[in-house]
C-alpha cells in the first residue's frame, strides 16, 4: 500500500509509471481530489455521487458505493462521464483513469486501479465493484494501516485524455452502424471465408471494374448457377445496403457446400479463378476484354549471350506479379530483386542454337504494366528444413505512391507516367495452420483509409495502414519494453495507376446498373418486408383449414381425413383469418367463394379423437357464430390452428335436423374386394333409435346396388372394425355424430375362397387392418447404400416374411439375406441378429427417424447384405475380417471368415491354409498392439487384425537379436498410417535397407523417410549410418517410427478437404 509517489502532487508521474502504454496521442492529463471529512456519513447512503469536477470541456463524477455494489464488505468505485449520463454530449471520450483511495494525512499511503475505457453513452461508467475490501480500508492489513483517520480519507483520480481521429479508440463496437459511420458495409463471414471478403471489397472499389461486371448480360441467369449475376447482387447489395451483406448466394453459385466455406484458400489462386470466370462471361458483350483492359500487363522472359551475338527471349501476360519478402527490406528492393539477371557460367552455360555453350545472361524485364496491379507478397514459401510451408513474418515496408519506370524494358512505352498510387492492402494476421484476413482500402483518391473486417467497417489511420501491416517487431514501442514479433502483416498490395485513377475510381450510378437487376433486387426487398411484415403481426392472425364433403369422398384411408398432413390435401382449404374474425364470418366468406347461400351451410368443429382420428366434434350454434376465432380456439392453449367442416344442405333445400333432435350424422364409406380399395361415398343422418338394417336401402342406393342387396355394415373405429347386427339401434353401438359406417355386398363362401386363392382381401376388416400395417420401407444393400428401392410391406410381417418379400425382388435365397439397420446418420451399421418372432415393426422401432428429402413424411429405411452362409449358420458363427499382407507390406488383400464365436486364433490360422509359418497381429491406430500366439480367444473390438508370413530371417535369430517395434507416421506422431511390423535388430545402414524391402517402397520415396526413435512424446532423429539400435536399449514404450508422407493421403488431404475450384 505504500508508494514512493505522493498524491496528489506527483499524479503526472504516477500516470506515466501505471498507465497503459500506447502510440495514440494524449489531450492532456488531469486530477481532482475529493476531501471526505464525515465517511460514517456516507456509509449510511448504498450510493453517493461525488463533486462534478472538469477535464477541459468534459464533466466528471466519481460513484461511490461505500458497501460494495451487489459485492458484499468491499469497497465499489466508478468513474462517471455526467455529459454521457445526461446525454448532453455526442462524441465518446477516451480516456485512461486511475482511481485512488488515499490516506487524509500522509500522501504516500493509498490503494489504485487503473484502467483505460470509452466512455459513450451507452457505457457512460467504469471503475471497480471490488475496489478495496472494507477491513483494509478500516483497520488496515499487516502491510499497511488504515486508510480512514478520524472519519476522514481522500479520493484522488487522475484522467488522462486521449485523440480519437478514427473514433474507434477502443471501441466495443456496441450499437456500432458501419453504413452511418464510414458510408461503407461489409461482409458476413461463412466461417473462413474471410481472404475471399478482404479481396471483394477491393474489386468492389475498383470502380472500372465493377461497371465492367455489370455490363454482362444477366436477364435470364439464376443467381445460384451464374457467377456473374450473384457477383452483379453482391456489388449492388454492397453499394445500397443498410447491414452487412452475405456472400452465400455467390459461393453457392461456385458450386460450393457449407464445407467448402469453411476452407481457407490462396487469395491469389482464388482469384485467378475468378477472374477467369468472369472472363469467360464477358467475351461476347459490351465488357468483352475489360479484365485485360485492367489488371493484364506483359513481361519478357531473356537469356542473352555475353560473347556472342545471340538472344533468346519470349513475352506473355500476366495477371499479378509475385514479389520476395525474404531478404527484401522494401517493395522497391523486391522489384529490383525480381529484375535481376542471372549469370549462367561454368556448369551451367547455356546451349546457344548455331553457337554452342556460351556464358549468358539471364532475366526478366516488364514490357507494360497494367492500370491496375496485384502484387502477391510471397510471405508462405516452403522450408526444405522443415520439409513444409512457413509464414515469413519479416519486415517489409511499401510505400504510399511507387514510380514503376525504371523496371521496364528499353523498348516499352513510356509516353504515359508509370507512377503508381496505394489503393489496397490485403492482411493476414497468425500463422501457416490457422488465422485471419481482412483489407484496408482508400475508395477514392483522398487519404481516407478505411478497415474492412467481414461484416465490420472502420475508418483507419495510416499508422494502421502501412507501419502495423510492415511485418517483423513492433516500433514506437514503449523504452522500457522489448520488441515483439508481429504476426501481422500485408500479403497482398493494389496499386492504381496515378493517370488512370480518373477512370477506374469514377463513380458508379443508377445509370451504370443493369435495370433488370435493380428490378429484381426491389421486388425481393418488397417481398422481404412484407415476409417481416406477416412475422410482426402473426400473432394476430390464425390459420384454419376448412373441410368439406369433397374432404371425406377424396380419402382412401380409413379415417375422416388423414391423420398425416390432412391439411395439404387439395380438397381442404387452408386460409389465414384475423383472430378478431367471427366464425359467421368466416361462413360467409366461403359461401362466398364457392357460390352457396349462407343459410344452406352449417359449421361443424373438427378435433383429434382419443385413437388419433380427426372427425367431427360438435356442431357450432347460431349464437357460437358470434365468436371469434380467438375465443373458440382460447380453451385449448397454445393451439395453432383452427379446423372446421363445412355441411352442405342435401338436393338445395336448407333443411337440418335441430341440433338437439335425435339426429346422428355419420359417414359412409364403401369396401371394393374386386379393386381392393375403400372409398368415401356420403352420409347419411340416421335417428339414435333406429335399427341399422333401416339404412341398407339408402346405402345401395348411395353406390348404385341393386334393391335388396345384403350387406355387412361395419363401425370403423382405430385398429378394429367392429361388425353390426342389422337388427341393433345405433344407440346399442353409441353411434354419434362424425363416426364412419363402412359397409360391402354380402359375399358367398365360394366368392370369399376365390379371393383367399388371388392372395385378396374378401373383406373391410382385413382390408382396413392391412391399411394400418402397410408401409413402405426403402432397402439398399450395405455396400451400396446410395441405390435404394422401395417395397411395399406389412408392418406386422415377420423377419422371414420380409427376407422372402425381399428376396423375390433381388432374386435369391432369402435363407441367405440378413436385414442391416441404419445408424443415427443413416448409414448402415452392424447386421441386425434375427430373434425369433421379430416383426418389421419392432425393427423399425429401432431405427432413428430418417426425413425424406422432399417433404417431411418418414421413411425408414432398412440395408441388407447376401451372405456366403445361411442366416440359421451365421446366427452361430461371427465375421472375421483379415488383413493379409504381402512380404513388402505395401499390398494388402482383405480375407473374410465365418468361425465359431469362442474361435481361437489358432482355428484362423488353420483355416487360412497356408504352408509359410504365419502370425497373426493386432493393429490400433495404425500401432501393433499385440502378437497373438495362438490360444488366445479372437477379439470382438473394432481394432484390425493382420496377418504376415514370418520373415525368413526371424527363423535364424541368435541370442543378442531382439525385435523392435515399427510404425508409419507423418510429420505429427498422432498422424499415423500404413501397416506397422516387428524388425530385428543390425546396423542403422542395414536396417535402412530392409526396412526398404518391408515397406515396399522406391529408391525415390524412401530418400524422404526420416527414421527415428519415438515415445509417446518424445522423436529422436537417427543420422549415423553406423549405429546399431540394439545400443539404444529400447524400452518398453519406445518403437521405431518411420516419418514420411501417407500414400493412402490420408494426411495430405483430408476427407472434407477439396482443392479450390469455381464451377463454369
């Protein structure tokens, strides 16, 4: 607590000493004592706000709360802006504060904190809510005494102001608009799409360019198959939109997945592949060459003869030029550097043609540069000594304006001035395996920079512009402070021609934009806000889906309606109403629409049964018509939707039974065993008390049957269908409104037998118990999983019913045929053991639900595979799937055997038949884990087994020769590959050889393997050819480990990994 400082009068030292160090340019530095002579007084109050005092035009408070704000016996001291607070001030202020509870009589005693913060009006305070705990303030520690002495202390706080000429001085970005601040918007990150952004906004800036890619004819493209019309949008929405804009449409139009989004490329192939695109689209139009037009210069290729007269030369385009940073200090030495001629002497003369080997010189030299140029600065190159790619992060200075002149050619047009101005710098900031990109640009010819960070844009100093992207250690660092590397830095430069910047920087209007594109873009933005619109106000509105007769009479099933997706059946009506609309209302509307008189209708409540069915519940009043929609749905919360049928008066009249009479409405339908098919045909109003043969007449006459005509008469309720008695009321059954009567002629024995024979329904309740069993089901075999087919089954079918069903279809034995169930992907997994008695349901029950990808129903899908043995032989025995290798270890062929569950590995070896002497191992992670002897049990794990002849060698093995174990990995010793093995020990040059011939591997790959001695987290790299490892003493957990690249490429490109394309 005590400090060689003393306060106040050394504030200006103290801040110099605690004060965050940074480059920004302080205001001035200011302090103010507050002298508390009553601290009991305070104590009494859980806030208190301290004298307002003044820092040149700014007001100040100090907030105080003696009892800790919500932190209990502590101390919480703030710093408040009063001008923020009261919203009497608009620009932020920057300042760094240190705040100081001080001892009343001797100034060298106090407590500080300090902090650095931007006081806006949206975080108008700062300070501590664990300032200083109330025993030290009180009765002190053993460091220290008391702060409060007689009742009294003091509160010293010093600020010190700061410029903010960007006014993004940290910033926290709360309520920060880009589009109000800077004019500018910038782009959504897809989720490493981030060097593609930084290099948009420098094409969208490039005026000439942007004009050029409008000027492609795009009337008839969609947007996420042409790259030109998605590059069209993207450059509009960037000029007029309010928010950032997303750049999905254009990858999509690439050809690209969300996993391609998530990939970083080169920005500079990524950007030869676009302009080739674009390219491509321009020939032909009004644009045709402007690419050239813009970023094409030319350069010549020489050698030229030192002695005799003879020069070989060859001039080509080129798009952007690629510049050395290693060993360049700035961009005028990375030219000089490019430039530079090669002697070619000695050895290396040059076969001049007619001339011989001649000395020569030999170079490059610019014949034109372009308005435009992209300068690529190579900061990844590859590191023959770590056999990889590696940031250069050395430093690299390039200038605000550059003169090109002096690197062309003697023969090149210099009529035109070849100064070029800074337009452009393209960041990268981290390392080779990870980091991020984002750009500055300067949009027209004033020196305003600006930082476009995705969907962030700031204004920039040039201090940000050019010194922090520089590369190598920082600088304007404070004295006392080391220099840190600086893992930021340019990679990429876009300078303008100065001649040119007229041209290419002129403004792009409404008149340079294609009218069709404009069109379109308001059209959806309309559409957009009309979408927001509905969103905003859905809560006043309720779907309902209105039933009719059409409703029941289109419904093959046996419900009222189906109980999936009734709602999108075309004979029911979906319509959106106001919550506030009567159900009278709603009558009317759709008497209305479908010609009827309002009175010939009546107004029916459709609910979900106990069993699940959707049928008719209760009949709406004349008085219920009064509701509102909102009222009638209130008793059930929560429930989205309101659904109703619509009764139509029969033969024109407006006549219904009261709605307290004896009446029953029920709905007929009708069971066909000639066509196998159940379809609505009506209803009827039957009386409660009548028997149910009374309504026979009316039902022949319903589907036109002659008079007489015996029936079965049915009540379809769920999973049963129970039969009637004609002789019953429909009160015995409790008949109510909305049930369904099935009914069918009346079949003799010999009609039931014919059906029986055709494998035929001879009546409703089979039939309908059927409809509740069938399903579909999608089968494709295991090892092709993407051909499936449907088939049409019984969920109540037993294992083997399927399998024969299946089999009839693939053509085979279904005593050979397993059924294999999906994962949670849907991929197929392990095969399904039969178990007695299975039916399809109970398989399905198993299987995670799986979407169709064209609507929502559910499909399950099941796999199958034809096995070599039956199904009955295979529930006994298990898979054993062997790794054979060759004596080079480079081929291996994959063997299957079925053996008993407790087979022992010896049982493997036999069966496999071989004269050779064999062994059999076991590999986890690419790693040999273990060498079986034979007794041991086969393992039912997911690790591999393999199996080798022994190597002669092993058969002459004497007393000091040991094995070693040998793995395959690549550059990180969790990226291991290929198959391991055992090896004797001998000379490291004998051993290099043999392990040669065990790998399998050419002269010209087995140059790059590096051996070396590994542990679990140790490499030790071995060189001399004369050491024998059996030196070594190998322990337990150390194994030979070969280092060289997997030729399966499973570590060279990954499973996601694609090389960067754009799709034509």
């Amino acid at each position: 607590m005590a400090e060689e400082y003393r306060l106040p009068d050394d504030y200006l030292l103290m801040a110099d000493e605690f004060m965050p160090f940074t480059i920004e340019k302080a205001i001035g530095t200011f302090q103010h004592t507050w002298e508390i002579d009553s601290w009991s007084t305070i104590t009494q109050h859980t806030k208190f706000l301290g004298p307002t005092f003044q820092t040149g035009d700014c007001a100040w408070n100090v907030l105080l709360y003696p009892n800790g704000n919500n932190v209990p016996d502590q101390i919480s001291l703030y710093l408040e802006n009063a001008d923020m607070k009261n919203e009497t001030r608009e620009n932020d202020i920057c300042a760094q504060v240190m705040l100081c509870i001080v001892h009343p009589k001797d100034p060298t005693k106090f407590v500080r904190q300090v902090f650095q913060h931007r006081f806006s009006k949206y975080e108008p305070d700062r300070g501590y809510s664990n300032f200083l705990d109330l025993k030290m303030l009180m009765s002190g520690t053993e460091k220290g005494g008391p702060l409060v002495i007689d009742d009294a202390v003091k509160i010293v706080v010093i600020v010190r102001l700061f410029e903010d000429p960007m006014g993004v001085l940290w910033h926290n970005f709360i309520g920060y608009d880009s589009k109000e601040v800077t004019g500018y918007v910038g782009l959504f990150n897809q989720g490493a799409t981030c060097y593609m952004n930084s290099l948009f906004q420098s094409l969208f800036f490039t005026n000439f360019y942007r004009k050029a890619v409008y000027q492609i004819p795009t009337e008839n493209d969609d947007p996420h198959n042409s790259i030109a019309l998605a590059l069209q949008r993207l450059f509009y929405n960037l000029q007029f939109s309010k928010t950032a804009v997303s750049t999905i449409e254009l990858t999509t139009s690439f050809g690209w997945n969300s996993i391609d989004s998530f990939m970083q490329h080169d920005v500079q192939e990524f950007n030869r592949l676009l302009q080739d695109s674009i390219e491509k689209k321009m020939r032909g139009t009004p644009a045709n060459d402007s690419i050239k037009q813009l970023f094409v210069g030319r350069m010549k290729s020489y050698i030229k003869c030192l002695n005799v007269d003879y020069e070989s030369s060859r001039s080509e385009d080129f798009y952007d030029i690629q510049l050395n940073v290693k060993g360049c200090k700035d961009l005028l030495e990375s030219f000089k550097t490019y430039i530079s001629e090669e002697i070619l002497e000695g050895d290396n003369k040059y076969m001049a043609s007619g001339h011989g080997l001649q000395d020569a010189k030999k170079g490059v030299i610019f014949e034109s540069f372009p308005p435009v140029i992209h300068l690529q600065l190579k900061r990844f190159e590859y590191d023959m000594m770590k056999d990889s790619m590696v940031k250069i992060n050395d430093r690299h200075e390039f200038p605000d304006e550059i003169d090109l002149e002096p690197f062309l050619s003697d023969s090149a047009d210099r009529s035109e001035s070849h100064k070029y101005a800074l337009h452009g710098v393209l960041v990268h900031t981290g390392d080779l395996s990870g980091g991020h990109y984002f750009a500055f640009v300067r949009p027209t010819q004033e020196n305003k920079w600006f930082k476009f960070d995705d969907d962030r844009v700031t204004p920039a100093s040039l201090n940000q512009v050019f010194e922090d992207n520089f590369g190598g250690e920082t600088k304007n660092v404070h004295p006392t402070y080391k220099p840190v590397k600086r893992f930021t830095n340019a990679y990429m430069l876009v300078y303008i021609r100065k001649s040119r910047q007229d041209q290419i920087l002129e403004d792009v209007t409404q008149k340079d934009i294609p009218a069709h594109l404009v069109e379109r873009i308001c059209q959806e933005q309309e559409a957009l806000k009309m979408l927001l619109k509905q969103r905003e106000e859905q809560h006043l509105y309720v779907q309902v889906f209105i039933a009719s007769d059409a409703s029941f009479l289109s419904n093959t099933g046996a419900q009222w309606i189906p109980v999936v997706d009734h709602e999108s059946m075309p004979a029911v009506q979906s319509k959106v109403a106001l919550k506030t609309q009567t159900l009278r209302q709603l009558l009317e509307e759709y008497a209305t629409e479908f010609g009827a008189r309002p009175e010939h209708l009546r107004l029916w409540n459709l609910a979900n049964r106990k069993n699940g069915n959707v049928q008719l519940d209760s009949l709406f009043s004349d008085a219920d018509l009064d509701l509102s929609i909102e009222e009638v749905c209130r008793p059930v919360p929560n429930y989205p939707f309101l659904r109703v049928y619509v009764e139509t008066a029969s033969n024109g009249f407006p006549l219904f039974p009261l709605p307290n009479s004896n009446a029953v409405l029920v709905f007929i339908k009708l069971f066909d065993p000639i066509s196998q098919s159940l379809r609505g045909v009506g209803r009827l109003y039957v009386t409660r008390n009548s028997q149910i043969g009374t309504i026979v007449n009316s039902l022949n006459q319903m589907v036109g049957f002659q008079t007489g005509t015996i029936l079965d008469v049915y009540e379809v309720i769920y999973l049963e269908t129970l039969v009637l008695a004609l002789n019953w009321t429909f009160d015995d059954y409790k008949i109510g409104n909305g049930d369904i009567l099935c009914f069918q002629e009346k079949l003799s024995e010999e009609r039931i037998e014919y059906f029986h024979a055709k494998d035929m329904y001879s009546n409703a309740p089979d039939y309908l118990l059927y409809l509740y069993n069938r399903i579909t089901v999608f089968f494709a075999a295991k090892d092709d999983p993407f051909n499936a087919f449907p088939v049409a089954l019984r969920q109540d079918m037993l294992y083997e019913d399927v399998a024969r069903q299946l089999a009839l279809i693939l053509e085979c034995d279904p005593n050979y045929l397993l059924l294999v169930l999906p994962d949670c992907y849907g991929h197929p997994k392990k095969a399904h053991r039969q178990v007695k008695f299975t039916t399809l349901s109970d398989l399905l029950m198993l299987i995670p639900q799986q979407k169709n990808t064209n609507d929502d129903v559910y499909v399950p899908r099941l796999y199958f595979e034809l096995l070599p043995i039956s199904r009955s032989e295979y529930e006994t025995k298990k898979l054993i799937r062997l790794n054979f290798c060759s004596s080079a270890l480079n081929q291996i062929q994959v063997m299957n055997f079925y053996l008993p569950k407790l087979a022992r590995i010896s049982s493997l070896l036999s069966t496999m038949k071989t004269q050779n002497p064999m062994r059999i191992f076991q590999v986890v992670d690419h790693k040999l884990v273990k060498v079986f002897t034979g007794t041991e049990i086969i393992p039912d794990d997911e690790s591999d087994l393999f199996a080798e002849t022994i190597p002669e060698e092993e058969s002459n093995m004497g007393e000091d020769d040991f094995y070693i174990s040998v793995y395959h990995y690549q550059k990180e010793l969790k990226q291991t590959h290929s198959v391991p093995f055992t090896f004797l020990d001998e000379r490291l040059h004998e051993t290099k050889l043999r392990l040669q011939e065990r790998c399998g591997l050419p002269d010209q790959e087995w140059d790059k393997v590096k051996i070396n001695i590994i542990t679990r987290f140790n490499i030790t790299t071995l060189k001399e050819d004369t050491y024998r490892l059996s030196d070594h003493h190998f322990k337990s957990d150390e194994s030979l480990g070969l280092d060289h690249t997997d030729p399966w490429g499973r570590y060279n490109a990954s499973a996601t990994d694609r090389g960067l394309y754009i799709k034509d």
